[in-house]
C-alpha cells in the first residue's frame, strides 16, 4: 500500500515491510524496509532531527524516483536487491551479507551516481542483470561482480573499479576515456570495448578479447596477466604510463598491439597469430626454466649467439614466422609457434598412453581427468599452476593397461587455469584446466 509523505514528515526507528512511498519521504536513523519498498517520488535523509540518517534494505529497493542526501550523512545499507529506474544519489551503497548474492539492475536512463561497495572483508556477489554504468567508484573487496548475459559494463569519467573480480561472460567492458579504469582485478571472459584503461595488476582468465582500445588508465602503469587467449581485434597500446603483458595462454593479434612489452612464460607450448605484425618493442619469449645454459632454435636450427634464458624481438613479422624452442642443458620443455594466423597448441599424444581433457571444464568443486594407458607401467599425474608450482600430486606409481579416471577436487586453490600433466611410458603431454569460483 501507499504511504504518503507531505513536507516536514519524516521516519524514524521504523521497520517498513512491502511498501510505497508516496511524495518528499524522508529517513532518519535506523529506519529498515522489508521484503519490498518502492520509491515513487522522492526518498532522502531528514533533517530534522539533525544529524542525518540511514537506511537499510533488507528486501528489493525498486527506485522510481529519486534517492538522495540532503545535508548531513546518509547511510546506505542493502542486504537484498535493487532495481534503479530512477536517480540515486546518496554518499555510498553497501550491499551487506557473508556470501549474499544482490542483483541489480538499471534502466537505460537510471543514474547510479553513488560509490558502491561490497564489504571488505566479506565475499559476496553482486549480480548485473542488466546493463550497468557507474558514476562513481565500484569496490568489491574481496567479491565479485557477475554480467548476466546482455549485461555490458561501463564506468564514467570519476568512476574506476578497485579489487575483486568479475565474471564477465563475454560481456563489453569499456571506460570513460580519463577514467580511473580497472585496477587489482581478475576478470574471465573479458570483451573490452570502444576503450578501456587499466592500472595496476590485471589479471584475465578464460579468452579475452580487446575489440576497441585497452590502454593505461592516468594513474599508473598497466601489468596485465592473460591465462587464456588473448585476442586482439582492436588495439592494445601505452597510455600516459606503459601497458605490460605477461602472456601464459596463446596471442591472436588481428589489430595492432604497440604497447610496450609482451612476455610469453609458461610450461605448455604457446602460439602466436602475429596477423599483420606486432610492434611491441620489448616482445620477449622466456625460457621458463633455471639452467646453466640455454641455447634458442627456431625450425631445429640454432640461433647464432641467443645462449640466454630469453629471447627478444624488437618487433614480430612475417620475417619471424617459425617453431621456437630454448635447450636448458639438453632438454626441451616447451614450443612457441609464431605464425601469421594463430593455429592450435595440442600436441598429438603418442601411444603408448593418452591424455584426454577433463570433464567438466570449467568446473567447480570437482573434475574428472582420464588417462589411457596401452600396457602397464609407471604413470605420473601432477596439477601444476602457471607458475609451475606444484599444486596436487594425483597420480603417483604403478597402474595397469587401460583407461583410468581420477577426480580432482581442489582445496583451497583460487580460481583460475591450471596445467595438468601426464608422464608415462616416454609420454609427456600436458593440458589446461579453469577452476571457477
């Protein structure tokens, strides 16, 4: 039902549940709605008595009109949903709750012009079930922000996004040019739009695709991690401070990619699509191994003086097309592919054993990795991080001919991919796992 407001009324220590407010309402202190409540004209901090005021939601808030601060603080709590049709402007929103999920959603001419946060030190999830654009900073703490499909993502000229992550399902992210940007984030399945800037560490799971320009934000440098494919249609390029890029999946470049470094480092073979050139000057391949001599062949053939741990380009062409691989004390870890369009990394597994990719993928808590194996032997299966840290030891010892099916249910691992990695039988061959949280 309606609840009518005239001007000079206002609430206070009151528990409202599933209503409509009518008119100038006004909140005070320790005012709570339930269930429900919509604002139908104007919902703002009183000023009598002084001091300011707060509310919390501990339902779905559905904004038809305008919420905001006059005078005073005005505290801003949400343990459910909101639904903005309207203009909020209050001097921050915090969603609540130990493992809550909020959802929000915005009409195309909604104003969220507010900082929102989730609370630091609690992981929750905020849910964008429609396209969102904040005005202001968004701080997820140590939660996560989750695009439903549809569901674009943007930040105005004062607005940037601070830690946490996203899930952002193939959805656009872009950002005002002279934004804050994205900064300590990790976000899967990343589409960056028209322009994006980020700062500080980065980093992107799943495949990624920069479709516009991906830049430094004005604040710092850019330090960007890529686990999956990277692909760039667009352009990925320095801002007022240098874009870096430590690359541990493939690069797809059908764009133009100037930025200052790229590193290719990781215990798989990787690929590269230099599509029609890269002019990064600092485009580096790494060893990815501790040695006390490396030697670099391109094709089988030895490069005359590159006896280092890294292998520099100054840029990467047609000129550079070839299979690239370090020898570390006589062995062979790893291959690069540099080639015009990007191709697959799977290497064919030889008999007497194979390796199939595990079931489900991405998967969370748990996943099934089968091997075969062609006569008895010693087998070894070992989960690795992109670092080559070990992360479990599944497999160790004798197992008989056959196919055989090992559960991995990782504990207390992050999200993010993961090499895992068969010896047996002279067979070495490794393939890559996404654990989602």
């Amino acid at each position: 039902n309606e609840i009518r407001f005239e001007e000079g009324s206002y609430l206070i220590r009151s528990t409202i549940d599933d209503g409509v407010l009518v008119g100038p309402a006004k909140a005070s202190f320790d005012v709570r709605f339930t269930t429900r409540v919509e604002v139908r004209d104007r919902l703002e901090n009183a000023a009598v008595p002084p001091g300011g005021g707060g509310v919390t939601i501990e339902g779905v808030l559905v904004n038809n009109g305008i919420v905001q601060n006059v005078d005073f603080e005005f505290f801003f709590e949400v343990l459910g949903d909101v639904e903005n049709n309207g203009i909020i402007a209050v001097p921050s929103v915090e969603f609540l709750g130990v493992g809550a999920e909020h959802r929000l959603s915005m009409s195309p001419d909604s104003i969220l012009d507010s900082p929102v946060f989730l609370s630091e030190f609690e992981a929750a999830t905020l849910i964008a079930a429609t396209p969102v654009t904040f005005t202001e900073a968004l701080d997820l703490g140590v939660g996560t922000l989750a695009l439903e499909p549809g569901a674009s993502l943007h930040f105005g000229m004062q607005s940037g996004l601070d830690a946490g992550s996203v899930q952002a399902n193939g959805n656009v992210i872009t950002t005002e040019a002279g934004s804050d940007g994205l900064s300590d984030v990790t976000i899967d399945q990343a589409v960056f739009g028209d322009h994006a800037a980020v700062h500080g560490d980065v980093l992107l799971t799943g495949e990624a695709t920069v479709l516009g320009t991906l830049t430094s934000s004005p604040l710092a440098a850019a330090d960007i991690t890529t686990e999956g494919h990277l692909r760039v249609e667009g352009t990925v390029t320095d801002g007022d401070h240098p874009v870096r890029i430590l690359v541990l999946g493939d690069v797809e470049n059908l764009g133009v990619m100037d930025n200052a470094r790229v590193v290719l480092n990781a215990i798989v073979d990787q690929s590269v699509g230099v599509g029609p050139g890269i002019a990064v000057p600092e485009f580096i391949l790494e060893s990815h191994v501790a040695a006390s001599d490396y030697l670099w062949f391109r094709d089988g053939v030895a490069i005359p003086g590159e006896t280092g741990p890294s292998l520099t380009f100054d840029t990467l062409g047609a000129d550079d097309l070839g299979v690239y691989h370090c020898d570390t004390d006589g062995n062979v870890l790893r291959r690069i592919y540099v080639a015009e369009t990007l191709g697959t990394t799977d290497v064919p597994v030889p008999a007497p054993a194979a390796l199939e990719q595990n079931h489900p993928n991405p998967f969370n808590p748990a996943t099934d990795i089968a091997f075969t194996l062609d006569r008895p032997g010693a087998v070894s299966l070992v989960v690795y991080d992109l670092t080559g840290r070990e992360v479990d030891r599944l497999v160790s010892g004798e197992r008989g001919a056959g196919r055989h099916v090992v559960t991995w249910q990782p504990r207390g691992a992050a999200s993010g991919t993961y090499v895992y990695r068969l010896r047996a039988e002279g067979v070495d061959v490794s393939r890559k796992c996404s654990l989602l949280k």
